[in-house]
C-alpha cells in the first residue's frame, strides 16, 4: 500500500539531513496519514485533509 493521501494524492517528500562535516544524506519525509471511513469507505487521509473535512462540517 502505497504512502500517498487517498484525497489530495500528495506523497512523500526527499529532505537531506547533514551531518557535523556536511555530507549529505537522503531521506524521506512521509506525510501523517491516518486510516477513517469516509462514506462508508476506508480511506488512508493526511491529517491536513482531515482538518479541512472537519472545518467544512462545521461550516454546514
């Protein structure tokens, strides 16, 4: 299963750590992905989908 918001199809980010002498390592950044049922599905949703779904109810 892939690492990628089922809502807004963002994914993963490459970031560089470095170290005391500068040398550069790859890593990824994964997103904050959560599991909910979303009309009646199971969905994986970044958690910045999910504050936007919660302010658009509360709107209605």
């Amino acid at each position: 299963m892939s690492r990628v918001c089922e809502s807004c199809s963002r994914g993963s980010l490459l970031s560089v750590s470095r170290s005391h002498s500068n040398i550069a390592t790859k890593h990824r950044q994964f997103l904050n992905l959560q599991v909910k049922k979303i009309g009646g599905k199971r969905r994986r949703i970044c958690t910045n989908c999910l504050k936007t779904l919660a302010k658009k109810a509360r709107k209605v």
